[in-house]
C-alpha cells in the first residue's frame, strides 16, 4: 500500500501525463508560498491554469473532486493571485481546474474538469 506522499505523486504525476497529452505545457509543479500550495500550473492555450490534482484509490470518500471544497478553493485562489502578480502575469487569462484521478484494480482513470472554480 503507497503512503499518502506515494499516491499524492502518483496522482500528481498522472495528471501531469494527461494534460501534457491534452497539448497542455506544464510551467511550475507544487508552487509553495505562504498561503498555499498549488500542485500544477499549466499554459492550455492563452490560458495560465491552476491545477488541483485529487486522487483517489476507491470511492468510500466520494469522488475525488469533492475534496475540493470552498477553503481549499480559496486557498488555491490566494496562491494564484500571488503567482499572477509575481511572474507579471495579470495581462494573461487564467483558470482554475480539478484532474482527478482514480485508481481501481491497477487502471488509472483520469477525468479532467476545466474552470471547476473560480476566482
């Protein structure tokens, strides 16, 4: 059984091949500042796009994009102002998306929602 660090990488890095699949150009992994942390921040099109990745090995705790409630939203919005501001980004559109990841019996599937939130 992985740890929980294990299968928060695991799914990271699912989410990663998936949107790297879907044309999509990663710029950052596990941006840290002070007000949070966001686990992907991407370039799909014109779009700058802060990823939350959730990944889940069974369903006994919902799916898994229903761990990403209003305060982890709000903390992801936090952490993406900062990095707007800091890279002189506030010019560019962005977006804020779930890529959830499920685990069953070996096979990964990934179910990518765009704009599941906003700012």
């Amino acid at each position: 059984m992985k740890s929980k660090y294990e299968a928060g990488m695991t799914g990271q890095h699912e989410a990663e091949k998936f949107l790297l699949a879907k044309g999509a150009k990663i710029l950052e992994r596990n941006y840290r500042v002070r007000t949070g942390e966001i686990d992907l921040i991407a370039r799909d099109g014109e779009f700058i796009v802060f990823v939350e990745v959730k990944y889940r090995r069974n369903l006994s705790f919902g799916l898994p994009r229903e761990a990403v409630g209003g305060a982890k939203q709000q903390k992801i919005i936090h952490t993406a102002m900062h990095y707007i501001s800091a890279k002189k980004l506030s010019s560019h559109d962005f977006r804020f998306d779930v890529v959830e990841i499920l685990e069953q019996n070996g096979q990964i599937f990934a179910n990518h929602i765009e704009n599941a939130f906003g700012a």
